[in-house]
C-alpha cells in the first residue's frame, strides 16, 4: 500500500459463509405439493430420526421416485443452486483444501415435509450432508400478527414467535442470528445453506392451520472434487437412497 497525503479508514469484512435463497416456479411448487399429497398417500413417518418437535414429519424420497414431472427441479434448480453456492462462497471453504471447478456430482440423501402445528418447534440444530435446503410451502400467518399476541409482547424475544433463523458465532465468539420473518409472501422460497449451519424454528400460535415446509439434504463426495479440477462448467445429481 503507497502512504498518501492524508490518513484513510474503510472497512474490510472479513470472509465468511452464506447462504443462496431463490423462489420456484410455479411449475416447480405445484409439482413439489403433488409429491407431498402422493408421499402423504402411503405415508412414511421420520420424526424419531428428526430433532422437530412436530406433528408429523414425512419421508418424501419414494414419492420423488416414482415422479417424473419433479426431476427438473432437481436437475435445474438445485443444480443451478449448487453451483451458485460453490461459485460465490468456494468450495475449498465447504469442503476442505480442495479448489473444484468443473463437474460437481451429487447425491440427494433426505428429503422430507413437515407439518407444523400450533406450539410446535423445531429446535436448534444442523444437518447431514455438506449442503441443506428449506422450501416453505405453506405459511398460515404473518410474523407481524404474531408479534402483537400477548405470548410475544410479554417478551423481549416478540420478533422471533413463529420464525425461522440461523444461529453462528461471530468473530468476539458471540451468537448471532440471521431472522427469516414468516408470511404469505415466503411461500415457494428456497434457502440453500452449510449443513453444520445451526438453524432453528419457533412455534407460533393462535392459529389452526399447518405450516408445511419440505427440507433436504445434498451430499456432495469430496472423491469427485479430489479427482476433478479445472473449469466450472456443470453439475450433475442423483437422487440417493441414503437417509439421515
């Protein structure tokens, strides 16, 4: 750095994760609601594998299978949000020291839906895999009203009734979190985040409806970004039999 004239100050964030969030299509949330009414047909309960404490929380792996109509959302959408993740944030720093730029394969290992109830929570917690995604897919009331209940202005926490955050330590060692307000308005929204990322949904109240969201889990072997290096070009995917 050449010294000038006059001392200069600018602020320099430093490095860190983040998270990529879209909105699906029309198509893509249509097809996502009918895998959900087709897993809920033969339904396959994962709660006591799940940390929710939730209703009911159904595998949505054989229901993917048996649909075609859904695979462009995988191998579109996740495939672009993938390569997106890896494009801004590195994978060097998801996975360890290795810099990969050309075919990324991956695995989708779990994928479920969630009905949430009045009360209910998710608490806080992080996934399997190297990256996780949440779609909320139903969402009965607005932050907003939930804020005014009298549960919420008994608290000094009214901002978080009914929402869904990420938690993280900061560079002093302290815990902050990144708050996604709930709402009609977050319907077919996707957030693609680090699986280790701890995240957490509060229960919300006064309200009769289920908040349903889908969530998933994409493995991504660090083998076949050790034994591909070169230019970004594409990702491919599969939908795996592994659950976790």
């Amino acid at each position: 750095m050449t010294l000038g004239e006059k001392s200069t100050l600018y602020a320099q964030p430093l490095p860190d994760y983040g998270v990529v969030e879209g909105k699906l299509s029309k198509y893509d949330y249509d097809q996502l609601w009918e895998t959900i009414k087709l897993a809920s047909q033969k339904p396959i309960d994962i709660k006591r594998s799940l940390a929710g404490v939730i209703s009911t929380s159904l595998d949505l792996l054989p229901a993917i299978r048996e649909r075609q109509k859904i695979k462009p959302f995988f191998s579109e959408f996740i495939s672009d949000a993938i390569r997106m993740y890896c494009t801004e944030y590195g994978t060097i720093r998801l996975l360890g020291d290795i810099e990969n730029q050309t075919r990324i394969g991956w695995d989708l290992s779990s994928m479920w839906v969630n009905f949430q109830r009045e009360n209910e929570f998710n608490p806080l917690h992080d996934h399997a895999g190297v990256l996780s995604f949440v779609i909320w897919m139903r969402v009965p009331y607005e932050s907003t009203d939930q804020e005014k209940l009298d549960i919420a202005q008994r608290s000094n926490s009214k901002h978080d009734v009914g929402n869904f955050a990420f938690s993280y330590s900061d560079i002093l060692g302290s815990t902050r979190s990144f708050l996604y307000p709930m709402g009609k308005d977050k319907e077919g929204m996707v957030v693609i985040f680090p699986s280790k990322l701890k995240h957490q949904v509060f229960p919300f109240y006064n309200c009769k409806e289920e908040r349903v969201s889908i969530s998933g889990n994409l493995d991504i072997p660090i083998k076949t970004l050790a034994s591909q290096i070169g230019g970004l070009q594409f990702f491919t995917g599969s939908v795996g039999d592994n659950e976790s």
